[in-house]
C-alpha cells in the first residue's frame, strides 16, 4: 500500500463518520470506490504537507496552474510528466506521482527541437499537438463546472446516471474538473456522471488514461468515433463539453461521410456533431472562436445550429491580461462560452426570438457578457502585439445570468437524420402455443 493509501485509510473513517444527514452512506461509500485514486492523491498530499510542518521543514510554495507557468517550466514539467507514464502503471504511482503528471500542459505554443532526444519512446509529440495542443486554462474549465455541476441531477436519466461526452479531451481537465472537490452532488437522484471521451494525439491520451481509467477513452479522430460509434451513442447523452480543436479537419473529413457535417472547420463540425447526439434538453457547452457567433459570414452556420439547439448564454472570454500575458499560453484566439440545450428536433426556421445571434448581434444586446475590454485591431495606440482583436482583462469566472427562455410555441417539423445499424430480428415460434392464447 503507497504511503497515500495509507494516509486515506486513516482518514476514511473520520470522513464517514462526519457526514451531515443529507448525505446518504450508501452514496458515499459509491463515490469514494469511483474516485479513490484521485482521493488517495488528495489527502496524500495533505498529510505530507502536514508531516512537512511539523517536522519544520520548509513548505514550497503554492504553485501556479500548469497553463500560468514559463515555456522553460511547462517543457521541464512535460517531460518530468512523461516519464512516469510511460515508467508506471496508475495504480503504482504515488502522491507526487499524479501531482507531476497533473502538470503536463501539452506542447501547444512550446518548441521541441532542443529536447527530442528526452522524449519516452513512443510518446515523442506530433506535429499535430503543436498546432492543436492549447488546452482549456484551469480558470476557464473550473468556472464551466461550476455552471454545470448544479445542473447534474436535472441532466440524469432515470438510473440517476448522467451520461457525458468529451470529443476532445486532451488531458481532461474540463473531466477534471467536475470531480471532486468541486463537484460534489448531493442530491439522492444523482448516481453518477458516466464519461465517454475522444482524444487524437496518443500522447495525450496516454496522459489521460494514466489518470482517469475510469474514462471510456478512444484514442482516434473524432470522425472515425462518430463513423463508427454515433448510431449507439444518438439520444443518449445528456451533457458534451468540449474546447475543440480549430484548424481544418483535412484528411481526417473523409473518415466520416454523414453528407450533413460536411464543415470544413474542425470546431463546427465538432459542435454541430456532438450536439445533435444529445437527448431533448441535454446540455451542451463549447468553448469555440468567437468568429462562430459574431462573424456575418458565417449566418449559414449559426442558422443550422440554431434550428437544432436553443443558445441558452454566450461568454466572450478574455483573449489578453491586463499585463499582456495570454490567457491561453501561446495562442492568440478570442473565443466565446457557449451554451447549447437541445431541440430534440429541428425547427423548420430560426426561432424569430432568435433572429439577433442569427444576425451576428448577440453580444450588442448582452455586452455585459464580454468578459473584457474589446480593442479593435486597427486602434490606434496599442502595443504592436496587441494589434488585432483583443479582449482585455483579469478572467474572474462568469457573472450571475438568466439563461434565455426556450420558445414554447416553436414547432420541431422533423428529427436528424442519422445512421442506421442493422438490427437482427428473431420471432419466436408459437406453433405449440395454448389454444386461448390471443
């Protein structure tokens, strides 16, 4: 037993014995059998600082997110990551184990020439995490769980299970996030939140699944999972979240031939894909280029999303501290929050309430939902690193907001169409069956 284990064995007892009323012991006990090992990390750690103090030895300081860190930290922190997966099994990995490789950050904005020769065999990045490895800041997925958390019990089925999806997991930390401590559902209703997650880089998802085996994880392109697996998964989900990759989907768009997603870009097509797989009302939330909700060009896009998903919020998220720094390290995007519910159907034209996103207009008439201050790219007197559309200011998690009202009028004409998998039919012989048999 690990010296976490033993801490948590300890400390098991005391726990049960304090819970308030509220708290059922037979959920409980079922939570800690799910989250043990992120559980053992947790208090592990806690007892180690603690034996730290009284032994009066120095206690390090709090350590910034592994996306707030130096280039030079984040390519150490890396490699330090990488070389216990690939050297341990989860299971044999100790306290300070899980919090190294808590701390890769992929190699997104990072340059890997100078440490080639330090990479694990097999784990040496693709040219595809370069581009695509900017993973969703700890702020920014904290802040999602804390909007999604409370809606859990309602996005359960009838087994008190909620059944999520993550197209594009990287390392898990929106998954990461809504787990305890944060996330912790009380409500008798709520059993537990069953992930399915998607990742392309075997790289990332190896960090992953060192972490969360408890994840159903595929490690293929998002449109080889939806080829082979959407027909099963359609009208079962009740919650996506997803910080989809950006670029062009390029070779990996004639793995899934569904002639309705047919989008050249990576983010729509993962949005409009995922989100048609959820179940009437099920929750979707999308971090994507603010382009999507804002750009003139792209009112095709948003009208076929719209007839299938009513936007309940949009945030625009700042691209910028005050200071300068990126708020993605080493990307310079403006995304947007959004969040999606789902039709159930589809509309035979846009919701006229929704005419104004349809238009591009949404944040004209919810200003307070940029999160920042906007500079423009051509004013005048900027930085000339900040010469481009900008969102300035401290990220502080999102404000208080009414989520905008489903129209309860507005007809669903027709269902999406999607694939069909054969069904074996077996009929059963009633050639002895009783004579009053009806």
């Amino acid at each position: 037993m690990t010296p976490a284990a033993q801490a948590f064995a300890r400390f098991l007892p005391i726990w049960r014995a304090s819970l308030p009323p509220s708290i059922p012991s037979a959920y409980f006990d079922d939570f800690v059998v799910r989250m043990r090992p992120t559980l053992e990390s947790v208090v592990g750690a806690w007892f180690e600082r603690r034996r730290a103090r009284r032994e009066g030895a120095e206690v390090a300081h709090v350590e910034l997110p592994p996306d707030a860190a130096t280039k030079a930290s984040r390519t150490r922190k890396n490699l330090e990551a990488m070389r216990i997966v690939a050297t341990r099994r989860p299971q044999d990995m100790s306290a300070d184990d899980r919090r190294a490789v808590l701390g890769y950050s992929g190699w997104g904005g990072l340059s890997i020439e100078a440490v080639m020769d330090q990479f694990p065999p097999d784990m040496v990045p693709s040219e595809f995490a370069l581009i695509h490895e900017y993973y969703t800041p700890t702020s920014v997925a904290e802040s999602i769980a804390d909007l999604v958390c409370p809606l859990l019990t309602e996005l359960a089925g009838h087994d008190g299970i909620v059944r999520a999806f993550e197209p594009s997991v990287g390392i898990g930390r929106l998954i990461r996030a809504m787990g305890p401590p944060r996330c912790l559902v009380t409500d008798p209703r709520y059993k537990e939140t069953r992930w399915t997650a998607v990742e392309l880089s075997d790289v990332s998802a190896k960090m992953f699944a060192a972490m969360r085996p408890d994840v159903e994880l595929f490690s293929m392109s998002l449109e080889r999972w939806m080829s082979e697996h959407a027909a099963r998964y359609q009208g079962t989900l009740g919650l996506v979240v997803a910080n989809p990759p950006y670029g062009d989907r390029g070779s990996f768009a004639l793995q899934d031939k569904n002639p309705d997603y047919q989008e050249t870009t990576a983010y729509a097509y993962t949005m409009r894909r995922c989100l048609d797989l959820l179940v009437p009302r099920g929750l979707g939330v999308f971090i994507i280029p603010s382009g999507f909700v804002t750009n003139p060009q792209l009112s095709k896009l948003r009208e076929r999303v719209l007839r299938r998903h009513h936007l309940e919020v949009a945030f625009r998220l700042p691209s910028l501290t005050p200071s300068g720094q990126h708020v993605v390290p080493g990307a310079h995007n403006v995304v947007d929050v959004l969040v999606w519910r789902a039709r159930g159907g589809e509309l035979r034209e846009v919701d006229p309430t929704d005419t104004y996103i349809l238009e591009g207009a949404y944040f004209k008439e919810n200003p307070g939902h940029i999160l920042g201050v906007e500079h423009d790219k051509h004013e005048p007197g900027l930085e000339k690193k900040r010469r481009r559309y900008a969102v300035v200011g401290d990220f502080a998690g999102f404000p208080a907001f009414t989520p905008r009202p489903v129209c309860a009028s507005c007809a669903i004409t027709n269902l999406p169409t999607f694939e069909v998998t054969p069904v074996t039919t077996v009929t059963r012989d009633m050639g002895e069956a009783p004579d009053d048999t009806s």
